[in-house]
C-alpha cells in the first residue's frame, strides 16, 4: 500500500508539473494532465494525434474539483447528475464562459464525471483537482485496458504511468447531456 500511495504521489505532482500521466480508469487506461495547462493539453491532444475540436472530458473526485469549470445549473439538473455520481457516467454541461477551448472544442458544454475509479480518484486528490480524461490510445485505435498496453504505445510520450487495474466495465463511461437527459454514447 505504501509503494501504491507513493506511485499516485509521484503522478500527482508530474501532473502538477504540466506532465502527462496515464492511469486506469472505470472501464480503460486514461491519459491525464491538468486542464488549465495548455501546454499540457496540446501535448496530450498530440499524443494521441486527436483534433482538438472534438473536447475532452474531466474526472474528478468531488464536485468542488469541477465546479470552477460548470456554470450553475437549476436544482433538478444538478440532481440529475449527482445521482449518478460517483460513477461511470460522464454529463455534458454547460460550462463557464472562460473554459479554455482546447477543453470544450467546438461546444459551449464541458464533459464531466466525478469517478469512483479508487486510483483515479485518489489521484485527482493528490493532485488537488480535475483531470483531462481521454482514453489511452491514438485515435482511432482500441484503447488501452492494462498498463503494458499503455507503455507499448505511447510509452515514450509519458511522463508516468500509474499502475492498476481498471475498474472492469467493458465500455468507457456513458455521456449523456446534463439539459436534455438524452444518451449521446451508450455506456
């Protein structure tokens, strides 16, 4: 347990740093780095040789870590969401008019998830915020499940790897749209 928690430090503060970590997830390996980094961000956006017009998604381990990034929202919506967190289903929600576009791309929405991925939680505390949470792998191809996986493809792009285990779904996170309700990937 000791070696563990030292792992999720070393990648917090690579994070913290404006590096990019990969670690597992609910369902795959995610690649992460601070979203207000834009540095960062590019990086991992070249990494993985995504447009950036597409977004990203955010984990978090609470909802404070998300809340700077979200604009407020009426009660019943923000039910709506929190009664599926934490947990494996990503919301698209109206965001804050500063969110950077290299998180939002083409929308005026932000994808969120608070996870109850054990070590991607403990890594969003260590690291004391939200994390860009895409999936390991270049676009277009499967994504990573193990973190073998993740060194043999993108291995030499990281600065670490968090070792784990996912957390066993076989599909990443459902998204659906905070406004409508409506299921816009199937989880």
């Amino acid at each position: 347990m000791a070696r563990l928690t030292r792992d999720v430090q070393h990648a917090a503060a690579m994070i913290r740093g404006g590096g990019l970590v990969a670690y597992p997830t609910e369902a795959v390996f995610g690649l992460g780095c601070d979203p207000r980094n834009e540095l960062a961000v590019h990086r991992l956006l070249t990494a993985k040789h995504r447009l950036p017009d597409k977004g990203l998604i955010l984990i978090a381990a609470d909802f404070s870590q998300l809340a700077p990034f979200l604009r407020p929202v009426e009660a019943a919506l923000q039910a709506r969401a929190m009664a599926t967190w934490p947990g494996p289903v990503t919301w698209l929600w109206p965001c804050r008019p500063d969110v950077p576009p290299w998180l939002t791309g083409d929308r005026d929405v932000l994808a969120v998830r608070m996870t109850d991925h054990l070590l991607a939680a403990d890594l969003c505390h260590q690291a004391g915020r939200a994390l860009v949470s895409t999936s390991a792998n270049r676009s277009g191809e499967p994504p990573a499940r193990d973190a073998h996986t993740v060194q043999q493809t993108l291995g030499k792009l990281l600065d670490t790897i968090l070792e784990g285990d996912t957390g066993g779904r076989d599909k990443p996170s459902e998204i659906r749209d905070l406004v409508t309700g409506d299921i816009v990937r199937d989880g």
